[in-house]
C-alpha cells in the first residue's frame, strides 16, 4: 500500500541546473499539490491539481511548472534551479479537499 | 502573513503533563485539518473538523472547532514522548472553490521522558 510516492528522496543541485520532481499516488484521487516547506514557515502551496488535465498556481509558484500527466501522476520542474529553491518538497493528493490530504515522504532539495 | 497562525511556536513538557495547541484565523473556514509530523516524514493527517463547536477525540488527543468556525484547538491528555512532532493546522475558506489548502507554520511539541 504504497499511497503517496516521491522520488527523489534528496537532491543537490548547482545554480542554473534543471530537474523534475516525481510524485505518483495510487489512492485514485482527483487532486494532487506540490508544497515546500521552509524553517518557521509551514507549508506553502505551489502547484495544484484539482483534476487531470487542470493545473492552478498556488502561494509560491514563480520559478516552478507542473505537468498532471493522467491522474496518477503529478511532476514538479525546476527550469532554471537558484539557491532561493532549496527546501523540502512535498507531493500530497486527497479525493475530497474538504477531508485532508495524503502526504508523501518528500524530498530534500539544495541549490549550490 | 499567514492565514492560519499557530501558537506557541514551540512547547517543551514532561511526559504526563497536558499540552494545549491553538490554531487561530480572521478568515471562517468549511473545514480545518490537524496534522502531525516527523522529522524526515511528511505530514499526517490526524482529523478534519467541518461543524462549528464540533469536538472530535482520537485517544488521548482532543480537537475543537471554534463556534464561528475561525480557530481550532489541539489538548492533548497525559503526554507520552511519542506524541513529539510538528502539529499543523491546515484549512479550506469558507466560501473557496478552489482547492487550496492553507497550512499555518505549526508548532513543535517536544515531550520529555
């Protein structure tokens, strides 16, 4: 029962450099988020996916694109990585909004 | 600014004692979430409360829904070193068709043996 799944679990990057982010959950829910969380800051929102082929910009979305690639599937890229992206990134996915959401085990990110 | 703050921010206590963990908005909420985190895990969805004044408890963890449906409260009874984790609330606004849930910063609970 592997519920939510990120990959990869860390990554460093240098500054410029380009990557994407894996999330895939296999609880059959419409929407998928991609959240970072920073020290004393919570979680703040990035992307959103409310169903497959929708895709909304949350708080923080400047810097990131997302692709929901069917409903399984919801990918968070880096086009150009910067020191200010370091941070733990969360994939979470929730078959009704209002009930709570699932989270993944995340994955840290450093930007040199 | 954060739509949700959270208080205190951190909280130190001895293994027995009862902790209270507040969840605070100027904004009404349809439906607001307590989560519990570890280090290196991510968030775990403890409970979601919907009704104003609605009370929900899991063991030894009590939530509360404010009446105007703007604050939430976390009591925990009798604290043991395995309740130690980052407590986050997290909402929906009332009125939102979106699907953006708004976490508060948390509050780190250390229970000590």
């Amino acid at each position: 029962n592997a519920g939510v799944t990120q990959t990869p679990k860390f990554q460093v990057l240098k500054t410029g450099q380009s990557m994407t982010l894996q999330c895939a959950q296999d609880m059959n829910h419409n929407s998928m988020y991609w959240y970072r969380q920073d020290p004393g800051m919570g979680l703040r929102l990035i992307y959103y996916s409310a169903s497959e082929g929708t895709t909304d910009k949350g708080e923080v979305p400047n810097g990131y694109n997302v692709s929901r690639l069917n409903k399984r599937e919801f990918s968070l890229r880096l086009e150009s990585a910067a020191p200010s992206q370091t941070s733990v990134y969360f994939c979470a996915s929730s078959l009704d909004r209002r009930i709570g959401a699932f989270f993944g085990q995340g994955t840290r990110l450093t930007v040199v | 600014t954060q739509l949700l703050e959270q208080s205190p921010q951190f909280l130190s206590i001895q293994e027995g004692e009862n902790l209270t963990v507040y969840c605070n908005s100027s904004s009404v909420f349809s439906s607001l979430q307590w989560y519990r985190q570890e280090p290196g895990e991510g968030p775990v969805l403890l409970v979601t409360v919907v009704t104003g004044g609605e009370v929900k408890k899991l063991k030894r963890l009590t939530f509360q829904f404010g009446d105007a449906r703007k604050d939430s409260s976390l009591h925990i009874t009798a604290a043991q070193p395995g309740d130690t984790g980052l407590y986050l609330c997290a909402g929906i606004s009332y009125g939102s068709n979106d699907y953006k849930l708004s976490f508060g910063a948390g509050t780190t609970v250390t229970v000590r043996a």
